[in-house]
C-alpha cells in the first residue's frame, strides 16, 4: 500500500529509545493487549558471566562497554526464547540491565547457543539507561516481533515515554516503528500527548496492522479529558516485507476524526429505521475506517448484525471492539449473547464473566447475564 503521508511516517520512524519506567508494571500505548502472553514463550535468565564469555569470542568486535559490562560483571539477562527470525531453530532474545534503576545501561542482545555453554552472539542494540521492559508481539507469520518500552523524567520536568517493535531477521535487529508520549510545559501551557497503539487484522488479510492514535490535551497539570483535547490524529501502518517496516497508509487528522464522529452518529440513528438501515450500516462502516478506535459505533454495529440473525458479522465486529478498547463492559455483554447464538458457550462464559468483572451498565442487564451465566452453568436437569 501507498504511503500518504511522508512527513508524519517520518515522525512516527524517527524516534530512539530512552529510560523506561515499569515501577507499576503496566504498558503505556495500551500495548498490554498486543503483546504475546507472559508464557508464550520460554522464559530465559543467564549470568551477566555469559556475557563475559560473548566478548571474549568476539575478538575486537564489540567491548564490554557495548553490552553495559563494567569491571565487576553484575546482575542478570532476561528475556524469551523461540525462532525469531523464522529459520527454523530457536534464538534467545535478552534484555541486561546494570546500575540504578532510574539511570544505569540497557542493552537488547540476540544470542543462540553455541554448545558447551558458550553463545553466539547475532546482534545488540544499546539504548539510555533506566528500567526496561521487553515483551515478544505475536504479529507476522514469519516470525516473532517485540516490544520495548521506555519512560523518563526530563531534566525539565517533562515526562517522556516510548514503545517500539523492533524484529530481528536472519542478518539483523532493527527497529521497524516507535512512538513517543509526553507530559510537561510547552509555551507557557502544560501539555499532555497521549498514544493509544493496537495491532490489529483490520482489513482481514491475516496481516496484522498497527493502528496509532495520537491525542494532544491542554491539561493546565490536570487530568486529560475530552474537554482539553486540542488535537487528534490516527495513524493505520501496514508491514511492508520489502522493506521490513511499517509504513503509513493512512492519516487521519482532528477535524476528519470529528466528521467521522457525527457521521456515526447519523448512522447510528438510521439503522432503528427499515427504510434507511442500509443507508446506516454504510455511514456506520465509513466513520469507523475513519476512526476505529470509536468503540461505542463499532459495538452498536455488532449489536445490530446479532438481532439481524448475522452472528457471525457481529463477532468479528465486536472482537475488532474489544481489541480497541478491552475495558468497555457493553462489548462484552453483546459478545456473549452473540457466541450464545453461535452456540459457543464456553467463549459466552468467559465474555459475560469480563462483563460482570468489569461491572454491568444497570441492574436491568445485571440480572440478565446473571440469568445466562446459570443457563450455561447449570446443567438442564437442576435449572429452575
């Protein structure tokens, strides 16, 4: 696919790695539902001695300073291991840390074994120092990407946080996209920047897209809310295999965003009526290829397709829902209705059980999907 905006490509490629802060154990860019679970793959620990025994193998090729080896080797490498590059045998993808939490080095090493205890190393890369987190994203069908993330305090003040997906071939590791948040004075105005990323199949081509929504509040320090939003633009990248990148495809500015937002909303008015219901489907499809992260018209679409008898419509739709934003409770009430219909009631259970965890929207519905859980739960003959 054709880029259409260079300069904001740019933008979104240009950025390096910095400290990240996982004191609190969570993902910004709400990457926490993209990336692989914690026991996709195996988990590898090794002595900061393998990386003694690395250097020495390399000759003059890299130093200890390369990979944040100080006189007296400390700490831990940490990371996962599986066929990275897909060449067909399995490579280990580590993290090292040394020095205080908030300072400190951080480098990110592809190394396989090379018997006798020894390894091989493939490539490194070095970025700031701070707490890191790394975490694989399952998103090609050739292999494994993954994501790191960084958050640092300014000398200003200023607060900076950014994720990358980085891919390691079988010639190299690279950074194939990253993107920045921040917090902090600008003009004489604290501004907050937020980022939302998601990989997602949008266009169902098996190939899994990165969705990028850029939110810029003026917050006076307060907490950014859609009344001191200011700007708004969302990014859709599609992996290019001849360039191992992601490129931008499409661009979507604040007023485009908006626009999207009332056509929804006309759209959604005009599927409660038999003579302009295609007509609202259509709008409904048109705002949400503009803005997919509006959940509410995604989830009002797939609410409809249920009680038009296209069930299996509704669940695409509202698994492309519940993947832009896993913590809206009506998603999950419809997705269980829709698996009911599917007769799949084992993923009903689990969609009316997040449902009830996230909290029901009223007692009405309270008790409704209380009523479907004992349905599914209780077999035929004790059920009242």
């Amino acid at each position: 696919m054709l880029m259409k905006t260079l300069a904001t490509s740019l933008l979104i490629l240009a950025a390096l790695f910095s400290p990240v802060s996982k004191a609190s154990a969570q993902f910004a860019f709400g990457m926490q539902y993209s990336v692989a679970a914690e026991d996709a793959y195996a988990k590898i620990t090794l002595p900061a001695s393998a990386l003694v025994d690395i250097i020495k193998e390399s000759g003059d090729v890299i130093s200890g300073k390369d990979v944040c080896l100080g006189d007296k080797p400390q700490g831990t490498l940490t990371g996962y291991q599986a066929d990275y590059d897909g060449d067909g045998t399995e490579e280990m993808w580590l993290l090292y840390h040394t020095g205080p939490d908030d300072a400190g080095c951080n480098v990110t090493l592809i190394i396989t074994p090379a018997g006798g205890g020894k390894y091989q190393l493939m490539d490194l890369l070095s970025f700031p120092g701070g707490k890191a987190l790394i975490r694989p994203i399952i998103a090609l069908d050739g292999g494994v990407q993954m994501y790191l993330q960084n958050t640092r305090t300014m000398e200003d003040g200023n607060v900076e946080v950014k994720g990358s997906v980085l891919a390691y071939t079988q010639t190299a590791l690279i950074i194939l996209t990253s993107w920045t948040q921040k917090a902090g004075m600008r003009d004489d105005t604290f501004i907050t920047e937020q980022v939302d990323a998601v990989f997602i199949d949008l266009n169902f081509d098996n190939v899994k897209e990165l969705v990028v929504r850029y939110n810029m509040h003026e917050t006076g320090g307060g907490a950014p809310t859609s009344k001191n939003l200011v700007d708004q633009y969302i990014l859709t990248l599609d992996f290019l295999p001849n360039h191992l990148r992601y490129g931008v495809y499409d661009s979507v500015g604040y007023e485009k965003i908006q626009e999207a937002e009332n056509l929804a909303k006309t759209g959604r008015g005009e599927l409660n009526r038999d003579e302009t219901r295609t007509e609202g489907i259509v709008k409904m499809q048109e705002a949400l290829q503009a803005n997919p992260f509006m959940t509410w018209a995604r989830v009002r679409l797939g609410e409809f397709l249920l009680h038009d008898g296209k069930y299996s419509d509704a669940q695409l739709t509202l698994v492309l829902a519940r993947s832009f934003d896993p913590e809206y409770n009506k998603t999950y009430r419809i997705l269980g209705d829709t698996y009911l219909r599917l007769n799949d009631l084992q993923k009903a259970l689990e969609a009316y059980e997040r449902y009830m965890a996230l909290g029901p929207e009223s007692n009405y519905y309270k008790k409704k999907v209380e009523h479907n859980i004992k349905q599914i739960t209780i077999p035929k003959n004790r059920r009242k």
